[in-house]
C-alpha cells in the first residue's frame, strides 16, 4: 500500500502545470564577459545572530545566484565577491536609506570606498545588515542607490535580491505592473525621465505564465532577466520595445569592455 502511494504521488507531481512547464533559454555566443567585482561590508551585529561562516556561505549562494541569472540571459558579465569586511555595528534603522548608510559606513571606515577597479570596471559595494525587518519603516528586502553602486541587503534576503539590486545600478527597472502599484496616475514617460541618466524606454521588468523575471516582485521569480527571446510555459518573458532588461546589462556591460 505505501508504495502505491508514494507511486501516486509521483504521478501527481508529474501532471503538475507548475512541473511540466519549461524554461526556453535563447542560445549564447559571448565572446568576452565584464568580471564586475563585489564588495561586501557587513556590521559587526549580524555576528551575534550567524556565524562567519554562515555569512560566507550566504554571500556564495547571492553570487551563483547572480551568475546564473546573468548566463541565462546571455549578459556578457559575471560577479565575483572579492572583498568581504567587517565594521563596526552600523543603525540598520537606516537600512531603507542607501545614501545615509552610505555615509555611515564611510565614517566609520574613515576612507573612501572604492566604486572602480583599476580596469576602470564597476565594483558594486553591498551594505549588509542582519534583518531587514529590524529596518524604520522598510518594505523591501533591499534598496539600491540613484547615484552611485551602494546598495543595501539583508542576510534574511533572498538569493534573487543581490542581482535584483545590482540591476537597478546597472540600469534595470521593475515590471509595470510593480511601477503601477499605488500610483493613481502613472505616467512611464514621466517615470523615465525623473532618474538619471533617464531610463530606456525597454528596461522593464515582465511577467510570463505568472512567474516574474528578477527584476520583478511576484513572489515566484526566475534567474532570468527579462528578454523577448526567453520564454516560461511557452509565454515569452520579455518586449523588445518595453521588456529587454537583458538588453539594458549587455550595453552597461559593454561601455566598460570597449575601454
């Protein structure tokens, strides 16, 4: 009796929507990739909840993630951690504003935080607290700079939100659906051209057969940028004219390899 069981749940599972969907990847022929270094700077606090080695192993699973989110999308970059440091306990009650944690962080290092590598390439440097939730005010689990390559993250993050956030840096915008969430009048031309330097018109993020590309917020989200040549239960995951944030990395990458 228990093993027809357990042979009727497997034949459950097989029939599942969710199992017999496929992802279909566009074919890649990158002949030179952007090595984009990360650096970490984590407050000492996080120690009394995880252990150094935890946090290494947090950081490992943040970078694979990331690197297969960027080779499923055919971007020319990869993410190496390549600085990791501890500072004294940063007020993670300004973890929802980047430029003051920003700020925090240098004063206590006293020196400047490097934001180019000696290539000139970026180096994108992540503020890490313990818990977002312990954040005044935070609705997210990470926030990213309008002006320069900090970006907050918290170790009860999960693994999408490092390369969510470097998206942001690198030019990459949110799904309309997202964009759209609480505003009674949204304009996209208007929403545009209030960063800077304003945003391409094809840098959203999408949604396909219910899943989300990265940079978007439902819940079940892909290692994929959105991409009009990727497709989830065979509903194309991108828009050549509004959702090719695959699009957006590749160029930011390139500016940096033609140099």
């Amino acid at each position: 009796m228990k093993a027809i069981f357990i042979l009727f749940i497997i034949a459950l599972l097989s029939n599942s929507p969710a199992l017999s969907a496929t992802l279909k990847l566009p074919e890649c022929l990158l002949e030179q990739s952007l090595e984009t270094e990360v650096h970490f700077y984590i407050s000492e606090d996080v120690l009394n909840e995880y252990s150094p080695e935890f946090v290494k192993a947090k950081i490992d699973s943040w970078i694979a993630y990331a690197n297969t989110t960027l080779k499923n999308s055919c971007i020319p970059t990869r993410r190496s951690a390549t600085h990791i440091e501890y500072v004294s306990e940063l007020d993670s009650s300004w973890f929802q504003d980047v430029d003051v944690a920003e700020r925090l962080l240098k004063n206590e290092l006293g020196r400047q935080v490097p934001e180019t590598n000696a290539n000139g390439h970026p180096i994108f440097n992540a503020i890490v607290f313990s818990n977002w939730l312990n954040s005044y005010k935070s609705q997210y689990c990470g926030y990213a700079s309008s002006s320069t390559f900090f970006f907050t993250i918290a170790l009860n993050c999960p693994d999408s939100v490092l390369e969510h956030e470097i998206g942001h840096l690198s030019g990459a915008s949110h799904d309309i659906k997202t964009l759209k969430e609480g505003v009674e009048a949204f304009d996209l031309e208007e929403y545009w051209m209030s960063s800077y330097p304003p945003g391409k018109p094809y840098s959203l993020g999408y949604v396909c057969a219910g899943r989300g590309t990265i940079m978007s917020y439902e819940d079940d989200r892909m290692p994929v940028y959105s991409n009009p040549n990727i497709y989830w239960d065979s509903k194309i995951c991108g828009d050549a004219v509004t959702a090719d944030n695959s699009r957006v990395l590749t160029e930011f990458a390139k500016q940096y390899l033609v140099r």
